[in-house]
C-alpha cells in the first residue's frame, strides 16, 4: 500500500493565494450549500499537503465547501456519503478556503460539467428502469479488473436484447477519470447504458434510437481499518426482486428498499432470503465461513456474479482454502463461524452480526482477515504498486 501522508512537499507550509488539490469526505449538511470537511485524504499529488494546510488552519472556524460544483452527496458520518475532489486556497492568513471543482460527467459521447447534462425524460432508463450499469474500480486513473466487468455488461445487453458496442467504454471511461483530474488514488467509475429516449410503449421502440451512454468518475478510497476491524451488521429481509438478479439492471427499487430497511433497523447492510436461504446483499455478495470451509450462494438468475467474487474466490482456491458447491451453511448464516461481504466499493468487509446476533466471536474472523489482505495485495497487483 501506499504510505500515507508523504507528499513531494510535505515539510512546505503552503503560501497565502497557493491553490492545493485534494480530497474530501462531505458528512453533515450545515446550511444550504455548505458542508463541513471532515476528512482530508491525500490521494492527489499534492492531498496530503492540504490535509496538514487545513489541520494548520484547523481554528479558523469549520473549513467552507462550496457545492456550486454539484455533485457531493451527503451521508451519515461519512459512510453513505461520496468522496469529492476539493480546491483548497489560503485567502488571508489564517483563513482557507475550501471549494469543490466542477464534476464532469459522460453523456453520450460528450464530457461536460454535471449541471449541462440533460438527458430526455422520454428516456426509458427514466420511464422503464429499462437499462444496466456497473461500478468499477480505477486506480491512477487506469480502470481495473475492466474486462470482467465489460464481459458482465455484455452478458447482461445480450440478456436484455440492446445491442451495444462495449469496446469505446473503456477508453470513454479513462478520459473521463482524467477530465476530473482523478490521475492518483483510487477512484470508480460508474457507466449505465438504457435503450435510449422514444416515446412511453412497452416494447422497443421501432425503428430503434441510439442507446443513452452515461458515466461518472468520482475520488474513491479503501475503507478505513478500523472501520473493517470492528466490522459491520446485516439484517436479513424477503427477496421480492426478479428472477433475473444476475443482470446488472438499474431497476433497483427492490435493493433501494431493502437497504433502507436495513438502515433504519442500523445494519449497514441488507441480505436477501428466498426460499430460505441468504443469497447476497443489497449491493454485495455474501461469503460464509464452517469448518474452515468457505461458501456463498452459486452464480444463477438469483444472485448477481460480483466481480470481487470471483476474485475471493481465486485467491482462496490458491490458498487452498476448501470452497463449497453448496447452499446449506448460507440457510442461517449467523450461526456460520465468519461472515463477510464482497463488492467493488465494499472490498472484503467482516460480517460480525446479522439480525442482532453475533456471528462466530462478534469480530473479524481469521479466513476473512487473510482473504482481506489477500484480496487487497491482489488489488496492489493490478494496480502494479
Ligand atoms: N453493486 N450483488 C449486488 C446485488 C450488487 O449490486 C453488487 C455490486 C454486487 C457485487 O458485485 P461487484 O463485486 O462486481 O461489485 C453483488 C455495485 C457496486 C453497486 O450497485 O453500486
């Protein structure tokens, strides 16, 4: 991993007018249109010299975000909240202010600031939820595991009949990661593709109009430790989706629903039952450790094939950890020995209670700890760090 805090030019206290990039983790609306920061990350070149102008800085009353720029959304303690790109300036000494940059956005071939998108509202993703999407992973501005992810899209565009060339998204997607200057760290992509805009009927539109293309790059970092060494809770909930979870749809009212459920009852995640047995979360994949045995529910129509998956999934097989063609010790997880989640913007994440229970000892399990660390030596890998 990369060390924190070491910046070219760390011991430099920045000069009064000096612009310095960074990033920040918007967490609790003061007023209208100003956020208080509360976490400062280096992540661009110069992240780490903000965070310490900022922490110089620190008496000269909350640090001012200004959200002209759009696009911060705002989370409980951070945890639901996006990170953003931030500009920070010292005006007078003693004073910095903090604002955020424009965010652009990919529509349909064009890179322009959020606020000049304009998508129709005859758009069937907007009437129909008629499109799909999917989150990856970028690091320095190169995508990761992108191949597995296009291989989904383009099983899910075949299972939904829109013919889509998915080779351009790739490239689209880097442009856009560089247009928002996110070229150091971590960041995601997000890319949705619906059947485009024609008037409200429920068949495809004839003749067919070109598919919508819509993509954001937001700043991304890898969960805190402590957050993942205390470990999150899950409340199971009935699984009313479709049968066809494998595909990566944006109708995702039924997941909405259910991680709000969960939210309310202060779970951090959500985990769909059918026919009595957990099948994944609302935006994860569920991973149970018995005997020293690993299991989670087998790809097929009811569960989404995370990518992250199938990565655990290798890495415990080099491992030589015994991984189980099976659904029983998913019937009542929290009776399993270890539970954990996988995800694009979940990583590998312990599962320490679900419905108030705990599971196993109530913290991070020891085959969840190595998969963990295996899994993130994996993502150094492919980031070649
Ligand atoms: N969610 N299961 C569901 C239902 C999901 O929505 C996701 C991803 C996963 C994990 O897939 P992957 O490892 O490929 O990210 C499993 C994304 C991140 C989201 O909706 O934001």
């Amino acid at each position: 991993m990369v060390a924190r805090g070491v910046g070219g030019d760390a011991a430099r206290r920045p000069l009064v007018g000096e612009r310095l990039h960074g990033v920040a983790r918007p967490a609790q609306l003061e007023r209208p249109r100003l956020l208080q920061v509360l976490a400062l990350e280096e992540q661009l070149g110069a992240g780490g010299a903000v965070e310490r102008l900022v922490a110089q800085h620190r008496r000269a009353a909350h640090q001012a975000l200004d959200t002209r720029g759009g696009g911060a959304h705002v989370g409980e303690g951070g945890q639901l909240g996006h990170d953003c790109r931030i500009v920070a300036q010292v005006v007078h000494p003693g004073v910095v202010a903090v604002s955020q940059p424009r965010m652009l956005v990919h529509l349909d071939g064009a890179v322009l600031p959020l606020e000049q998108a304009r998508i129709s509202p005859q758009d069937r993703g907007f009437l129909f939820a008629d499109g799909l999407y999917e989150v990856g992973l970028a690091w320095r501005g190169r995508l990761l595991l992108w191949p597995e992810h296009e291989r989904r899209m383009q099983a899910g565009l075949r299972a939904i009949r829109l013919p889509l060339d998915t080779a351009p998204l790739a490239r689209a997607g880097e442009e856009l990661l560089r247009a928002n200057g996110l070229l150091a760290g971590f960041a995601v992509l997000y890319v949705q593709v619906t059947r485009g805009a024609a008037p409200r009927a429920h068949g495809f539109p004839e003749p067919a109009v070109p598919p919508t293309v819509y993509m954001t790059a937001r700043p991304h970092r890898l969960h805190e430790e402590a957050f993942v060494e205390a470990g999150v809770s899950a409340a199971r909930v009935p699984d009313p989706r479709w049968a066809r979870c494998d595909v990566k749809s944006t109708a995702l009212l039924a997941n909405v629903l259910a991680q709000q459920q969960a939210h309310e009852a202060g779970a951090w995640e959500a985990l769909f039952v059918r026919d009595g047995v957990t099948l994944e979360g609302s935006h994860t994949n569920l991973f149970v450790v018995r005997g020293g045995e690993l299991w989670t529910y087998p790809p097929c129509n009811y569960v989404l094939e995370g990518v992250t998956r199938n990565v655990v999934l290798a890495l415990a097989r080099d491992l030589g950890i015994v991984v189980r063609d099976g659904v029983e010790a998913l019937v009542d997880p929290a009776a399993a020995d270890e539970v954990f989640l996988t995800g694009t913007t979940t990583e590998v994440l312990p599962v320490v209670r679900i419905d108030g229970r705990d599971v196993g000892l109530g913290a991070p399990g020891p085959l969840t700890r190595r998969l963990r660390a295996a899994y993130l030596a994996r993502l150094d890998e492919l980031a070649g760090r």
